[in-house]
C-alpha cells in the first residue's frame, strides 16, 4: 500500500495524541486501546463481539466487553480534543442532540422518548433510546466533517437545553478565540436556552419559529406614576407590519442559495416574569432570483451576544452554515463507528463506547492530510480536499503501522470462577420509558 509522504509535523502531532489519549483510561487500558484500533479495521459490524476478530484485537473474545467496566478520564480527554482544534481567527462549532435507538432495550433503565428528524421512526421523528448532546467543531461549511470536543448524555431529569448550555459555557471557558460561535437547531431557539445564557459570556445563534412573538424594548414613561414597563410593542415574526426597519441589512449572491437578504433586529426581549431576557434576532431569506411562490420561507434565528464583539451579521449568516455539517456526521457516528451496534445493559457503558468513539473521530481528521483515496470500484473519486471521514479513515486503517505500535501490552486476567454452584438465575428488571411532561417553563407567562 503506497500512501503519500508523511509531513513530519502532523505525524508527530498524530503520535502524541495517540501517545495521551491512553492516559485517558484509567482502568482497563490495554484491552481499550485495543478496541480503539479494531474499530477502525472493521468496515462492516453485524454484533459487537465481531470487533474481536479484527487483526489489532489482541485479546479474546470476552476482552471486548471490558468497556462495562473501564474508567475513562472524560475531562481530560475532552480538553485533549479541543486541543486539536486548529488555531483560526475565526472558529465555528455545531450542537445538536444526537439519538442513540433502543427500541428493544426494555432492561435499560434510563431510556427515553426521544423525538429527531421526521424521517425516522416512520416518519412521525419519535424513537425510543438515549440521547446525546454532541458539540463538534465544524471544519468547513460544505463538508461533512465535525468533531466531537464534548458530548454529554441528556437524562430524564435534564433538558438538552440546560445541558447545551453547560457545554456552551465549558467551551468558552477553556478556548475562547476572538471569533468563536456556536450554531443550534430549532429544538433550542427558546425562552429556556437563551435564559440559560443570559449573562455568559458567548457567542450562539438557534434557529427559532416562524411564529414567534417577542417585544420591543418600552418607551420613555415620560414621568408618568406608577412602575416602568418591561415591554413595548409586540415583534411578531409572520406579521410584516409589526418589524418595523431592520437595524442591518446585507444582501448576497451564495453559490448554492442564489440571491439571498440577511436582516437583523436588535434590543428585543422574551416575555418572562421576573425577569428580562433580551435578544437580537436574524431573518434570513434565500434565492430571491426565483418568483414569490417558489420562494423558501424567510427562517429566523435568535442570537446572543455576550462577548465583547459586535454582533456582525456575516458571522451569523456563516454561523448557521457551519451549523449543518453535524448533521451528516452524526450518520458517521451511526453507520460506521458503530454507535447503535453495542447493546450495553447499562447507560454508563452507552456514554464510555461514545468516548471511545470521539478519540477515532479526531485520529481519523488528524490523518487527512496524509489520506489516501481508498473508494469502492462503485464509488466516484474524489479530490484530497473533499475527502470524506470514511475513506479517510479507511486509509488510516489500512496505515497503523506508519504511525507505529503504542498499545500497552496484553495484561494476564487469570481465569473466571463462572458461574457459582446453587446461585439462582433470574431475569433482568425491566424499566419503564421515560417520558417527559410538556410544562412549560414556570417563569414564562402565557401570552395570547
């Protein structure tokens, strides 16, 4: 197998991560490694126990089910992950809610209603599993790389809301460029995320309804008695006659949307007791060239702004761009690191198999730039700079030995006492789906 000259300083940047993402398991560490490496040599995965069989794994068969009680130094290894992220002036990440399916699973305790994209599950975007709140850093707006740095299990008694902004705040905390933004889909355009931010220091931008209903900051009371009002006139985003002048317009040719308008709107507010959300929101109209009726609808986003950079409006336009690259990574996660395939009897070792799944994720985009086209006979070739994270990791597989040997060695276990003489068997306990209740958030007040 020929590959192309190696540049020194990305081998040897490859060679350290490998090198400290072993000091991330705790416990376990030989037989983890291994099944770091067998992942990535396995292009087709029916079970979980078939990773066994991959020329890397060194160890038995029953080796592959040392996740269940392996410890991985989740805070180290996702410091060790964004450390990975390229120094830019301009750095862009995506956050979305990724499910896990379970349908099956009815001795998994914490498993959950989860709804997604309307077509799974038949097309009404309900599944039964477990959900994961993924915050990726996003490469470029066309492709379909986007790294984890973070992710988090969402439990029955936590909102992706509250948790997203948990991940927001730590990824600010710990590399704060002077142009970093996060994008968010519909599912966080609400009263109860930009509360959760209000007062942090970062830079987000969700998508929000098209029927959302905010208000202006109030007028002067002109001395009048009584105490200030919190609100002024209703913004009505489908009412045109309630938007008034936009406070920054810029329009635009884009390659793939045609003729597209960004308008913004700043000093607006949720309508919330004992409290004052305010926002900047941004329409966003695209392929204007074509007639009104063919037109797609204007989308609106809600932005925060808690850095000390003006809110520019390109920066949101490319914000959301950057957003949509989760999305065919998250099928990544699914269709070839395997992150439906293991079916773990408990959550905890659900949330471990996902780590392990972020270390490949960053190994595999290290590797790029010494990848290789390895494609099917069937499959279109493609340039170097649009490879995709599957080829690229198929080349890397078939590479482990350029980066060279660093799995501890293989520890003696001894031999299990097996099952005890007299012990009665008895059947797992089954657990109830969790279902969360639609109450609203206490401190919003209903509007008509």
């Amino acid at each position: 197998m020929q590959t192309k000259n190696l540049n020194e300083s990305n081998f040897t940047r490859i060679r350290n991560f490998r090198q400290q993402y072993i000091g991330c398991f705790l416990k376990r560490r030989d037989a983890m490694c291994s099944l770091v490496e067998a992942v990535k040599q396995t292009t087709h995965l029916n079970s979980f126990v078939e990773l066994s069989l991959a020329p890397s794994f060194r160890h038995r068969w029953p080796s592959i089910y040392a996740i269940t009680d392996a410890e991985i130094d989740t805070k180290r290894l996702n410091l060790l992950c964004l450390a990975q992220v390229p120094e830019r002036q301009k750095v862009y990440y995506a956050l979305d809610v990724m499910n896990v399916r379970r349908a099956e699973s009815e001795t998994l305790k914490e498993r959950m209603v989860c709804h997604g994209a309307k077509r799974e599950a038949f097309g009404n975007g309900v599944v039964l599993g477990l959900p994961y709140s993924i915050l990726a850093f996003t490469e470029n707006a066309s492709s379909s790389w986007a790294m984890t740095v973070n992710s988090e299990r969402v439990k029955p008694e936590e909102k992706a809301g509250s948790v997203a902004v948990k991940q927001i705040e730590w990824l600010f905390e710990n590399k704060n460029e002077s142009e970093t933004s996060v994008g968010l889909d519909g599912g966080y355009g609400n009263v109860g995320f930009f509360l959760g931010l209000k007062g942090k220091e970062v830079f987000a931008i969700a998508r929000m309804r098209n029927d959302r209903v905010l208000y202006r900051r109030p007028r002067a009371a002109d001395g009048k008695p009584g105490r200030d009002p919190k609100y002024g006139e209703k913004f009505k985003f489908n009412e045109p006659g309630s938007l008034g002048e936009a406070d920054e317009i810029i329009e635009f040719e884009d390659e793939k949307h045609g003729l597209g308008r960004i308008e913004k709107w700043s000093n607006l507010r949720f309508r919330v007791a004992k409290e004052v959300v305010e926002i900047e929101v941004m329409r966003s109209q695209i392929h204007l060239e074509r007639e009104e009726s063919k037109r797609p609808k204007p989308r609106w986003y809600g932005i925060h702004n808690g850095t000390k950079e003006p809110t520019e409006l390109k920066r949101c336009y490319l914000t959301v761009k950057h957003r949509w690259t989760i999305e065919p990574s998250n099928r990544f996660r699914k269709e070839r690191l395997y992150a439906e395939v293991p079916k773990f009897r408990t959550a905890e070792s659900s949330d471990k198999w996902l780590k392990t799944s972020q270390i490949i994720e960053w190994e595999t985009y290290l590797w790029r730039e010494q990848a290789k086209d390895e494609r099917m006979p069937w499959q279109a070739e493609l340039s170097e700079e649009k490879l995709t994270p599957a080829r690229v990791l198929k080349s890397l597989a078939l590479n482990l030995w350029k980066v060279g040997e660093f799995s501890p060695e293989v520890l003696p276990r001894g031999k299990s006492k097996g099952w005890e003489k007299g012990r009665v068997r008895s059947r797992p306990r089954k657990y109830k789906i969790k279902l969360k209740g639609k109450k609203k958030p206490k401190l919003v007040k209903q509007v008509e």
